[in-house]
C-alpha cells in the first residue's frame, strides 16, 4: 500500500504528469489544458476529453519567456509561456483558462501566437457570487460546452454532465476525507503529500485517481505521516503553487502543515455541486463561484473560512505564501491580516517565486514565525 | 493644501498667466479649457467641504451627475503631483499594500487615505474600464473607509443581452445608492440632457480627431499629452459652458488647419498607454521635429480622442433607455471587449490608428503593473513592423516616479529610436 502511495503523491511530479496525458491521446482521445481554477472541467471530462492542469517549468531559466513578458507580471505565467516555448505542452489539444486576473486574460495573447494549441478559450467568471452572476455564469457554461461539443466532435448532454459531474464529485469527496484526517494530532500525510495527491487529481483521469484513493483511505486511516514536527501546526495559504517541495521546505523548517488554502490543495476541491439541481450548467455555476479564491470580492468571507478552519484543523497561525505579482492576493492581504489579527490568529505573509528559490531567506523567515508561534502556544 | 485646493489654485495661476502674458502660439480657446478645470476642482471641493455624496471611479461619470453626485477620476488628480509620490509610497507601504501594481491607482489610494483627497460616499466595484485590477482598488477603498459598495459584474461583449445585463445592474446600483447614500436622488431628465450633451462632446471629440491627421499637426504637441479629450460633460454642472469650450476649440483647430498653421513635422510619432508625469517626453520629441497626434492610454480608451457614438438602438430596432445607452457606450469601448478579441485585436486596432493618423513610428510605454495594457507591447510591435514597417520602441517604467526608468534613461532611449527612425527614413 505504501508503494501505491508513493506512486499517487509522484503522479504530478515533472516525470510523471504528463503520463496519462499521451495515454489518452494514445486511445485517440483529446487532452484540454485547464490554466487555473475556475474552468468547470466536467464539461471537458462529459466530452470524453481529459482535462489536465497545466503547470510551468520548475527552472529557473525564463529568459525566453521574458522577451514577450513585461516586468512585474505573474512569475507562474512566465514559467507557463517558457514551457510554451520551450515545447513542453505542444502535446496539448486545447486550453482553457478564465479571467482570473488580468494576467490570464492577457496571456491569451503569448498562447495564441507562439503555440501550436488548437483552441484557446477564454471562460469569463464573474468575481462576485450573486444569483443574478451565478445565471449569468450558467449562460456562460452553456457557451462553453458548446464550444468543447464542436472542438470534441462530441455531444454533451444534461446527462453526461450529471455524471461527470458525479466523478468529479466523488473525487472531491474523497480529497475531503483524506483532508479530515489532516485533524488528527499525527496525520496520515505531510503537507507536501496533501499537494501532491491534490495535483495528481488534476493530471490523471478522474476516474483513476478516485478508485487510486478510494483504495488507499483504509491504509489512511491508520498511516502515521513521517514527519519531524506536530507542532506548531500551520494553515498554509497561497496559490499557483505547484511544487510540493515548497511545502515540504516549511515543514522542513519545524512544523506540520495541517491545512492549506489553497487553488491547488483545498480550494480545489473544497465545493461539492448541487447535485439536485435541475440544471447542472446551473449546479456548477453556483459551484465555482463560492471558490473563496482572492480573485472573488467576498474577502471577509474567505477569510471567515480561513477562521473555520482553523479551529477545525488546530493550526496555531497562517503562513501566507503569495507569489510575486498575483496582485489579486497581495491587494487582499492586509484585509485579511486585520480580520486574523481581530480573530486572534497569527499571520504572516512572504512573497516568494514560482519556481524554488531563496530557500534560505524563506527558511530564516519562516522560521521566525514558526518560533513566535512556538512561544505563543508554551505562554 | 489637499489635492483639490492645489489644483484650483494651479489653474488660477494658469488663467492670470493666460490674461496677463497670452502666447499666441497657443489655442486660445486653452483658457475656457483651464477655467472649466478650475470650475471643476472647485466643485468638488465645495461638495467634499458640505459632504455631498463623491463616487471614485463610478461606472459613468454623467450618471454620477445625474444622481445629484459627483464624480472623481482620483488617479488623474494624483498624477499631476509626482513630487507626492515618495510620502505616497510610504503610505502604501504602511497600508500593507503591494507597490508593484500600477503606481496611479495605489498612490490615489494612498492620497485618500492620507486626507489629501476626499473618501468615497459609495464605491461601485467595477469602474467603467475592463481592468480588474481596478475592482480591487476600490474595494480597498471601500473597505477602508467602510462605505457601501455595490458589485457591478461588466459583461465584455457587445450584444443586446449584455446591455440589458448591464443596464439592469446600473438600475440596481441607483436603487441601491438611493437607499444608502444620503444626497442621492435619480433625475431622468437631468440624465437625457447629460447623455445629449455627451453626445455632442464625443462629436467634437471626432472631429478634431478628424483634424489631427493633417500635416503640420495643428495643435501643439504637448496639447496632446494633457488629454484634452477628456473634458466631457460631467466635469462641471454648466454643461452650456463645457460644450461652448468643445465648440470654440474645434473651430480654432479647424482654422489652424486650414491655414497650414503647426511645427514642421519631419516625424509622427504615436504613443501608446502610459507617459512618465516625471519627465516631459517633448524635451527629445521637440527639438527634433516630432509631433505626437494622439497618446492612447485608458481609462477612457479612446484612442486618444476617437469615441464611440452610440446609435441608440437603432440597429436593435428599438430607442434605448438612458440605462441602456449608458450601457451601449460602456460595451461599445473597444478595451472592454478585449477579453474576447485578444491582444491581436488591440495590435490591430492601433495599426489602423497608426495609418489613420499617419504615424511613422510608435512609443509603447508600459506601465509597470498595468498588465492589462502593458502585456501586448511585443505583439503590437511585431505588427506594426510586419504590416506598416512601422517601429516600435518598448519602454517600462511608472508614471510617478523613476525608479525602473530614470529619467536620463527615458530620454536617451528615446532619443537614440527617434534618431534611428529619422535616419532610416532618410530625414536626419
């Protein structure tokens, strides 16, 4: 069983991600990139395509990319566009990506001229979660699987949605399993591991990973994680981070990550669809909007759920990691430091890069941190 | 002094320099222009002192108007003081704000925050600008100063649905503002005379635009940066004063034209979203006969000066609603439907600007953080080389301040192209 672990938590690894990928192109099917979280992709998985989460390269080296990029922009997208560049993802039939930001949007630009992707979609999600936005959405979804018919050669009908809809479900079902376990004082899993099985569910074919992780919740259950520290316990919160090692160095630096929040860990996966409802455009409209990604206006409701679980998880304060220039996130920060701060809970935020780096200055950082907390729970 | 009471002075300053010592050189109509600035600054001064309702960034400005409030395009008030900028940046700083996004939304910020300018009386989270950036600054504003907000969500295609979309969240966002903001109250009238009057503006607007693309460029150069377009009919509550402003502008324009009056071109450049308030670009431009007849920079995306005229439903087969047209003109800018037509459609747009106005080169200064115009520089400059043989030189920097672009720099790079292009064309 520990074997079968492994091979999950390295499915997303740089080896390995691309694996099922050239699978499913080898059965003749099609692979849709997905740039970020708010893309319903059981529109793509109702089609018979497989929707794959796209990362950047993990080097540091962007210069390629850095000839069409402006300064200050979002480093994940610079390492995106060098793998572009670099022809990592020309195996990509498609990519679709939503206005998360300003930079998404614009990025469309770099994708569509320097790749040799043959759709490129834009889904615009609104930032604001109201019944008239979650209509609006729906109407917005209905476009899209229209598009996604046409490009699959394929017809999606209400009741290949329902049951995509139903994989998708169930896989966010079992993450959140495997997430309550994270409760326990010694958790089954690291941090690091968390991440990794999260991104393995966006690389593999639903299907897959769930009956991977299904199997694996009974050795869950009973597994101790291998890890240095149970305490101090930390509530990690980022997005775009895609590198487990990341996570591994905080843990490495004297604590346990507990929970995160997180595009690519919990917040991927948090929401279930309204599985009653009549409509399921509808059903996943109402789904993506209560994402609580900072991209979403409802800050004081994100950080209310920061709050939640925080008492949920036991974590003793939250490590904020923003990634240079995702300006959503570091223009909501210092809302959001006063409404932990209000509730008593210990926060700091760190910029860091994409890719791994100043590992010792984020170290020495967190570190601090991780020491104020310490003498914070012991008086 | 604030902010407001700066600029009332400044353009007192302006008006005595103005009566006391005219330049003949100059539009004579610049005068009206500065008294209705002056006008402007001190009405919203007034309303700031009796705390009349002020609405940042509002989705129309004239609709502001029309709800008995006013509105205030705060990053164009804090960019005409870049000596603020140091005391400003600290104020973002200890806000715990980033410092890498775009400097004049954040410093406006800051000078709200600082007391140099007045807090909002009600904040709408989307301005009238695709940007979303510009969602998150005024949430900040909302948030800190815990006024209400209301969420607009802008819909980025043109199409009937979209503008019913859009009118009914502005009906919404009226009801809402009279519920909760004191002073508030929707006149319909008032708004009909509004929107006629902007009508009218944009076609003054048009027509000089019209007027630019004539060799000697008959206005001055430096006319162009200071935006003249943007004097609409929300500025000041004398709309009769504004449109008789547009009236003897275009006539004076359109004299000059006809008699071959302005500097001698031996280059047209065309400058694209940001300038840098810290340096003056026509200190290299100038002396070596360029002229600049347009400077395309957002908010109101006009390409410098060409605005969209709305048909007013004609097409939909029916009389739009006061809500409806603002939402037509709001959907009919072009950056709003960027979204969908991508950079490509922006590279194209300003090669069909280039070759209208008969541009021989283009300056594309990117704004740092402003990513939304910033990002296509190299696609429009691959166009424009491609398709025009037009050059392009790609500069980044802020507006306020020049850390990532000293002023020297600014100038020999620019310098060094404008040389360049004059060789290469045979007129060095």
């Amino acid at each position: 069983m520990e074997d079968k672990l492994k091979k999950l938590v390295s499915a997303g690894n740089k080896e390995n991600r691309t694996k099922w990928a050239h699978e499913w192109q080898g059965q003749g099917k099609k692979v849709v990139g997905v740039l970020d979280n708010m893309v319903p992709e059981e529109v793509i998985y109702a089609a018979g395509m497989l929707p794959w989460r796209i990362q950047g390269t993990w080097q540091e080296d962007v210069s390629r990319a850095m000839i069409y990029r402006m300064p200050q922009t979002s480093a994940f997208l610079n390492h995106v566009l060098q793998s572009v560049l670099e022809g990592e993802l020309d195996f990509l039939d498609g990519m679709v990506y939503s206005n998360r930001d300003e930079d998404f949007v614009r990025f469309r630009d770099y994708w569509e001229s320097l790749s040799k992707t043959r759709l490129v979609y834009l889904i615009e999600v609104p930032i604001m979660d109201s019944e008239l936005t979650r209509r609006r959405f729906a109407a917005k979804i209905r476009e899209f699987i229209g598009v996604i018919e046409e490009f699959g050669k394929a017809k999606i009908d209400d009741k290949s949605l329902r049951d995509a809809v139903a994989v998708y479900d169930k896989g966010r079902a079992l993450l959140r399993k495997m997430y309550e376990l994270r409760k326990r004082e010694l958790p089954p899993v690291s941090g690091g591991e968390a991440l990794a099985i999260t991104i393995a569910a966006t690389v593999m074919p639903r299907d897959e990973f769930n009956k991977e992780l299904e199997g694996l919740l009974p050795y869950l259950e009973k597994r101790k994680a291998n890890v240095s520290h149970t305490r101090p316990r930390v509530l990690l919160s980022s997005d775009l981070l895609d590198n487990p090692a990341y996570v591994d160095l905080v843990e490495e630096t004297g604590c346990l990550v507990a929970m995160d929040d997180m595009d690519t860990g919990s917040r991927y996966f948090w929401e279930m669809v309204d599985g009653g409802s009549e409509d399921p455009a509808y059903a996943l409209a109402k789904r993506y909007l209560k994402s609580r990604l900072p991209r979403m206006v409802d800050w004081q409701e994100q950080a209310e759920q920061l709050m939640q679980w925080t008492r949920e998880f036991h974590t003793d304060g939250v490590l904020d990691l923003t990634e240079t220039c995702d300006f959503p996130r570091a223009l909501r920060r210092p809302f959001l430091e006063h409404w932990l701060k209000e509730a008593g809970i210990p926060e700091v935020s760190f910029e860091r890069d994409y890719h791994l780096s100043n590992i010792g200055q984020l170290r020495t950082r967190i570190g601090a941190f991780l020491e104020m907390l310490e003498s914070k729970t012991a008086g | 002094m604030n902010l407001l009471e700066k600029l009332v002075e400044r353009n007192e300053r302006r008006l005595k320099k103005i009566d006391e010592n005219p330049d003949p050189t100059k539009l004579w109509s610049n005068r009206l222009g500065y008294e209705i600035d002056r006008d402007h600054y001190r009405e919203l001064l007034e309303a700031w002192q009796q705390g009349k309702p002020l609405l940042p960034w509002f989705p129309s400005a004239i609709l502001a108007r029309a709800m008995g409030a006013l509105h205030m395009q705060l990053e164009t008030f804090v960019d005409q003081f870049p000596e603020e900028s140091p005391r400003y940046y600290q104020a973002v700083r200890s806000m715990g704000l980033p410092e890498n996004v775009c400097d004049t939304m954040v410093l406006a910020v800051a000078a709200v925050k600082l007391g140099d300018l007045p807090a909002p009386s009600l904040i709408s989270l989307c301005p009238r600008v695709p940007c979303r950036l510009w969602i998150y600054y005024m949430k900040i504003l909302a948030e800190y100063f815990n006024v209400p907000q209301f969420e607009i969500d802008p819909p980025h295609e043109y199409s009937e649905e979209s503008i019913k979309y859009l009118a009914g969240q502005l009906g919404e966002l009226i009801e809402f503002a009279e519920r909760n903001v004191p002073g508030i109250k929707y006149d319909q009238d008032r708004h009909l005379e509004l929107l006629e009057a902007e009508g009218a503006w944009f076609g003054y607007a048009n027509k000089e635009w019209e007027l630019r693309k004539r060799i000697p460029l008959p206005v001055d150069s430096r006319d162009t940066f200071r935006q003249p377009f943007r004097r609409g009919p929300d500025l000041i509550d004398d709309t009769a004063k504004l449109l008789e402003f547009w009236r003897q502008r275009t006539e004076e324009i359109e004299e000059r034209a006809a008699r071959g009056v302005g500097r001698e071109e031996r280059l047209r450049v065309l400058w694209i979203w940001g300038r840098p308030v810290y340096a003056d670009p026509m200190n290299v431009l100038e002396p070596r006969g360029v002229s600049v007849p347009a400077v395309v920079l957002p908010p109101t995306a006009t390409f410098g000066g060409k605005f969209p005229i709305s048909d007013d439903g004609k097409e939909l087969g029916r009389q739009f609603s006061p809500l409806e047209h603002e939402a037509s003109n709001w959907l009919s800018q072009d950056m709003l439907q960027r979204p969908r037509r991508g950079g490509h459609g922006w590279a194209e747009d300003i090669i069909w600007v280039c070759q209208d106005l008969k541009c021989d080169a283009i300056v594309y200064y990117q704004v740092v953080g402003c990513l939304h115009m910033g990002s296509p520089a190299k696609l429009v400059a691959d166009m424009a080389e491609r398709e025009l043989g037009v050059p392009t030189l790609i500069l980044a920097g802020r507006e306020m301040e020049a850390t990532f672009l000293p002023i020297p720099e600014f100038e020999s790079r620019l310098a060094e192209f404008i040389d360049m292009v004059l060789a290469q064309k045979g007129r060095g």
